[in-house]
C-alpha cells in the first residue's frame, strides 16, 4: 500500500510524494477526469502492515483550502485466515451527493489495489517455482 509504483497503478494513475512518518507531507499528482491534479494532506499515523491515517484536500473540489475542508482517510488492515481486510472511511463528506461519489471511487480503487495484490502474488508464485 505504500510502493509508489503499486499506488500509481491502483490509484488512478496518481504519482505520491511522501516520507511516510508522521506529522510528513503527502502530495498526490496526476490526472482526473481530463483535469491535471495536486492533492495533497499530512501523515497522521503510519503502522505497518496495520494501519495508515492521513488528512487530504483536494483542489477539484472547488473548495477552499483550509482545515475544515481536509478528509481524514484510514486504512486499516486486518488478517482473516490467508487474506488480509482492508478497511477504508474518509469523513468530512459535505453532502451525502459528495459521500456516495467518494465511496464509489474509492470502490473502484479498493478493487484496484485487489488486483494490483494479486498480480504480486501470482509473479512471486510464479518465481518461487522456477
């Protein structure tokens, strides 16, 4: 979840900056919907393997850029058997409109991130047999 090169591919094509440690700048760049783009938020909280919680702020919203406009996304991960949960909320939605655009997107990336995992796995697979 926090490889560049894996988050470019599962999350719409977005290139992140980020050290990853708390209180750390996080930018994400790339293009939307035809719209060149710049998010960006801090780190609140980085657990590997466990838990990543950060603010975002996105221009395309049109909204201005202070605090109260900022999302809190969290990603929690969770073993179950062979697999692993995730578990992700973003609060601040300003209208329910806003909140069911936000889940459908981030349906869209969760099953994304799903695929990007798998892929991994099968190559490691695959290269631990030959």
């Amino acid at each position: 979840m926090t490889d560049p090169a894996e988050i470019e591919q599962y999350m719409f094509g977005s290139k992140v900056v980020t050290d990853w440690k708390p209180g750390g700048r996080i930018v994400w760049r790339g293009e939307y919907e035809g719209k060149s783009y710049e998010d960006h938020g801090e780190i609140l909280v980085f657990e590997p393997e466990r838990r990543l919680e950060m603010t975002h702020f996105s221009p395309l919203n049109g909204e201005e850029d202070v605090p109260e406009n900022y999302h809190v996304l969290a990603y929690e991960l969770e073993e179950v058997g062979d697999a692993t949960r995730v578990k992700l909320t973003q609060d601040n939605n300003p209208t329910p409109e806003a909140a069911e655009r936000s889940q459908a997107n981030w349906e869209r990336m969760l099953a994304a991130l799903k695929s990007v995992v798998e892929q991994s796995e099968a190559r490691s697979t695959e290269v631990a047999r030959n």
